[in-house]
C-alpha cells in the first residue's frame, strides 16, 4: 500500500536521484553530495505556492 504525506526536505536527496535517473532528467539533474543549494531553494519556493502541493509516496 502506498500512503501519502508532505514532503520535507530530507526526502530532496532521494527526489533528485530519481529525477536524475530517469532519461529526460540525465543531462539536467546533478545527484550530487550534498546537493546543490538550488534544488532546496526551488523547493521551499515551491512550498510557498498553495496550489502545487508537495507530496512524497512511499510504501
């Protein structure tokens, strides 16, 4: 069963290496330690707009 809750932070590390891995994200993503500021800036920009929740799936 897959539940569903907010996203945080902490999961940023494991979003990026799936972005990376997948074929359209291979040349844009960098999965890289630790991860570049950018990608924690995006997401609390993204936090701050109601309609683009985040969310992360996990079983």
């Amino acid at each position: 069963m897959i539940t569903f809750r907010e996203a945080l932070e902490a999961d940023l590390t494991a979003v990026v290496r799936l972005l990376a891995d997948d074929r359209l994200g291979q040349g844009r993503e960098q999965d890289k330690t630790p991860l570049l500021d950018g990608y924690a800036w995006r997401f609390y920009a993204m936090l701050g707009q109601s309609e683009l929740p985040a969310i992360q799936g996990q079983s």
